[in-house]
C-alpha cells in the first residue's frame, strides 16, 4: 500500500510540474518507510542530524505490483 501511494503522490506532483520530494525524519520504527521511498525513486538531496530531504529521481520505477490497491482521492 505504501508504494502506490508514494507512486500516486509523485503521479500527481509531476502532472502539476512540480518535484516530488519528501522530508523523512529517521526514528527507530520507521526504517521501512525509508526503504519504501528509496525504491520508489527518492534519493537523499540533503541531510543534516535530525532529518533527509529526499527528491524523486524522475525515473519511472516498475517497482511492486500495485494493481491491487485502489487510490480513492477526493481532491481533483
């Protein structure tokens, strides 16, 4: 779930012409979803003690199949 809805964020942020990017603030459970994004196509474009700023690559990834999840968005 958590990669078609990191793939729908970025689908959405380059329709507009906008960078997808993504604060990520490491903790102990978190790991995964750092993982989840690096494999989505993030890459760290900065970082500093408490925190990563990651930029989407612009690469379409195959990734997981996420045929399966259907994304419901009210917001046009």
């Amino acid at each position: 779930v958590g990669a078609a809805l990191i793939q729908h964020v970025v689908d959405r942020a380059r329709a507009r012409g906008q960078q997808p990017c993504a604060e990520f603030v490491p903790t102990e459970v978190n790991r995964v979803m750092l993982v989840t994004l690096r494999f989505g196509g993030f890459e760290v474009a900065s970082t500093d003690p408490e925190r990563l700023l990651l930029r989407h690559n612009g690469i379409a990834h195959g990734g997981p199949n996420t045929d399966h999840v259907r994304i419901v968005s009210a917001v046009p």
